[in-house]
C-alpha cells in the first residue's frame, strides 16, 4: 500500500457534449477513464486495480487543485460502484455491475 493517496484530477471535455476524465499518473504510466454519463472515478480505480494496485490504496480526488472529498477512499470502495448521472434524475450512488457479453447473441 502506498504512504500517500493517489492524486486523481477531474476534468471536462466540453465539445457538444461534456466527457468527464478521471486521470492519474504512477511511477510514470498515466492511468484515464472518461465517460458521459458515468463518474470516470470508479472506471479508473478498477484500472488501477486489474494494474496491480493493491485495493486498499488510497485515492484523493481533486477537480483543479481542489478536493471533492473531505478524505481519501480507498480503491475497494470505488470498485464497487458507479455514479449515475442522466437526464431523467440527479446524480445518484449504484452498485456497480459488469457487463455480460455472453448475454447477447451473435446476429
């Protein structure tokens, strides 16, 4: 585990559409998520993760040089959920599910 939280930085990419980035560099490999409608923050802890970055790391997440949390949250509790945000409501915690291509069938 690392000493010190993981530095993550928000940002928006504002075309027509805005794409929220989640981006964090360790030992020199930069590590991005981005997403629309979903929090990148989640995404990219499970990046971390399937890296090889024990869970119970910590990350700080800043939008500029501000934090958004009072205090860093380790990497198992991010893995586990996704924030929502859509048009039909606000932004909302949900428990995150994989998605299950065997599912579908092939056309």
């Amino acid at each position: 585990m690392l000493n010190v939280p993981i530095a993550v930085h928000l940002s928006t990419i504002a075309p027509a559409h805005s794409t929220h980035v989640a981006s964090t560099a360790i030992s020199g490999t930069t590590y991005e998520a981005q997403h629309k409608t979903k929090s990148p923050i989640p995404m990219l802890a499970r990046k971390l993760a399937n890296a090889g970055l024990e869970t119970s790391t910590l990350m700080q997440v800043y939008r500029g040089s501000t934090p958004i949390l009072r205090q860093p949250l380790a990497l198992s509790y991010w893995i586990g959920i996704d924030v929502l945000d859509d048009d039909r409501r606000p932004a909302h915690v949900a428990k995150f599910k994989a998605f299950d291509a065997s599912a579908f069938k092939a056309a």
